[in-house]
C-alpha cells in the first residue's frame, strides 16, 4: 500500500483523489484491508455498529480493554467513566491551566532564532494536561511520551510482517513498563483519593464492580496516546495550514474571533486522525462492492473529509467555511470523548502562539518527517522562525 511511503503521509490527499477516481471502495490484496474513502460510507462505517464491529483486536490482546475498541454494551459501561471528566463544564475550567501552560512553554523560546514548534510546544502542552489529570508527576513526562510513540505505531501491525512484529515487541514491552507504574499510582489512590481523573477510576463502580487492573490500564494507555497525539498534530497543522495559506492568517490575525472556526476547518482540512478501523460483522455492499465478513476495513476520515461530494471546494483552505460536518473526531457512539478538550487546547495554543508571534515562518525548507504512525497526520518536528511582537 502506497499509503505506508513518507511522501504519501505527508500529503495523502492526491493518493486518496486517485483511489476514489477508481472507487470510493478499495481493497489491498496484499493486507486483505478494505478502504472506504467517500464520506457517507465512512459516517456509516463509524456508526452502524450492526455491520461494523469496534472490537478489532480480542483478548488477550490489551488494546481489547481498550474503550474504542469494545462495542456496546461493554462501550457503554466504560465510556460513562470518563465522560464527566471530559463534561463541558469540567473542560472549560482547565482553559487557566492550559493558558498557563502554554504561555510557560512559549516563554521558554524567548531570545532563540528558531525553535521545534512539536518537541516543544505541540507535544508537552497536551502531553502535560493529560498528565495532571491522572495527578502524575512532571519528571513523568519523559517515559509518557515514550509510551505514547509506542502506542501509536501500533498502526504499522497493518502492514504485516516484520513492522507488525516489531511494533507488538515493542508494545508488550512498555506495557509491561506501563501496568508497573500505574500499580503504583492506583495504590496510592486507594490509600488517599485525590481531584483527578485517576482516582474517579479507581472509584468507579461500574455495574456493582469496581475497574480491574487491565481495565484501568487500559484507560491509561487510550487517554495517554490519544489524549496527546490527537491535540499535537491539530496543533502542528494548525500552523502548517496558516503558514501554507498567507491571506487566511492575516485574516485571522485581523479578525481573532474566528478562531472557533478555522481549528474547525483545520480539523476537515488536515484532520489530526486520518483512519479508523472497523471489522465486518456481515457481508456489506457499498458502491457496488461487497466486503465479506471478518473483514479489516480501513474508515479513511481524511478522504471523507475532502470528499467533493460533501463539501464544496474541498482542496481549499477556508477559515470561515460554514457548514462543515466533518468527521475528524468520528461519529456515532464512538465520537471522541476528549474533543472538547482538544478543541480546546487547539483555541488556546494557537491564540497564545498568534498573539506573540506577529510573524512566523518555517526556518528551513526540508520536508518534513511524518509522525510514526500511518492513521494520523502531523509532522514529527517543525522548526519555526518567529518574529515576537
């Protein structure tokens, strides 16, 4: 699959305008993975749950306990959990610290010709949210980024072979790493609670029972990975779309309220999330195509989202683009639960970063690295040259 080549990571979109020219339904022989590349048969993969199974992996695999890997009602059980501190309310408290945070972050670059706007900026800031949620420590932040690239080149076990065999070595590894460590948080939840997401988790009573120890472990892994690669990247494109479209930065820089919505047509434009994966329960027809059961199948959001069909001018960059029904967080019951949160985090850093930079520019003209792992989108590092105003 062509969709493993840097080149095509960096920039997918004409891969999946080809792709689609032929069939919005495509399927890779050499994987047996089925790629659906229009956007109402990915909203449908998304949310039919009837035909589209979320449980990819099965026990013992850990990544079975994982939450958007389980359907309903286990789903339903777990995804209450998390949810009330995801709330709106509970998100909107954390924008102090978050500003906080960022503005700590930008200060650090103060007087340098140039900076890593990811290893500096896009990785930490979330990456330190989700940290003090669970209330770990900031000497934690090296191994959490550690964990997180670990996680989610778990993507790479598509491709079979070797890179599958590698990644899961890897995996089990840190897992092992992981379940250690938060043994040693959740005791200590257990002796004295605390006002963080960790303890409600180790609170919980979920159908008369509390979480086991896999079950906690599992919520650790998703909310660390997802909870900080999701926001990095939309961050990191973020610029990358502003950068690449001069007169929709000056228009935000003279109208800051519109903000909201150009996170919004990042969010379409260069969504953070490119893939999903889904497992056919039956035989399904679309397009004309039909996909057997027990099938790997392959959601591609960012397709879907610059899906000609659905959205008019889909190539272009539009800060004011109204409506814009994309999918970049999912759809159904499996819509991304920490959304408010990184829309968030997006508002803020990209507000912070605008308001103290009056210019800003790449400071060489490399291409740059993917991040490791084939269902996102980002850049792995972005070095900036910024003007501060």
């Amino acid at each position: 699959m062509e969709l493993f080549a840097d080149s095509v990571r960096r920039d997918p979109y004409p891969f999946y305008e080809h792709l689609r020219s032929e069939s919005p339904v495509v399927h890779d022989s050499r994987t047996d993975v089925w790629m659906l590349l229009d956007h109402d048969s990915v909203r449908r993969a998304l949310n039919d749950h009837e035909v589209f199974s979320s449980a990819v992996v099965a026990p013992p695999a850990m990544t079975s306990q994982w939450l958007v890997f389980n359907d309903q009602p286990r789903h339903t059980r777990l995804r209450a959990l998390v949810t009330r501190g995801f709330a709106p309310r509970a998100v909107a408290a954390m924008e102090p610290r978050i500003r906080e945070l960022a503005r700590e972050l930008l200060a650090a670059t103060r007087g340098r010709e140039a900076f890593d706007l990811v290893d500096e900026f896009a990785v930490p800031l979330p990456l330190r949210v989700i940290a003090e949620l669970f209330g770990a420590p900031a000497e934690d932040l090296p191994r959490y980024r550690r964990w997180s690239d670990v996680i989610m080149a778990l993507g790479w076990s598509v491709a079979g072979g070797e890179a599958a065999a590698r990644v899961h070595a890897e995996f089990a590894a840190v897992t092992d790493e992981m379940r250690e460590y938060l043994a040693g948080l959740t005791d200590s939840r257990r002796v004295a609670g605390r006002d963080d997401l960790l303890t409600r988790l180790v609170e919980a009573d979920a159908d008369g029972e509390l979480l086991g120890a896999d079950e906690l472990l599992g919520f650790f892994q998703l909310l660390l990975s997802a909870g900080h690669e999701t926001t990095t990247n939309l961050i990191a494109n973020a610029v990358l779309c502003l950068l690449e479209h001069p007169h929709e930065l000056a228009r935000l820089r003279a109208t800051p309220e519109l903000l909201g919505t150009a996170i919004e047509e990042v969010l379409r434009h260069r969504s953070p999330v490119q893939a999903m994966f889904r497992v056919t329960r039956s035989p399904v027809e679309l397009h004309g195509r039909t996909i057997p059961e027990g099938r790997m199948v392959m959601p591609m959001i960012g397709a879907a989202n610059r899906d000609p069909r659905k959205f008019d001018d889909p190539h272009h960059f539009d800060i004011t683009r109204d409506p814009n029904p994309h999918l970049a967080f999912g759809h159904g019951i499996h819509f991304c639960v920490g959304a408010p949160l990184s829309r968030l985090e997006a508002r803020v850093a990209m507000g912070e970063l605008l308001a103290r930079f009056v210019r800003m520019e790449r400071a060489d003209d490399e291409p740059w690295q993917p991040r490791r792992a084939i269902h996102v989108l980002g850049p792995t590092h972005l070095r900036l040259r910024c003007t501060e105003g």
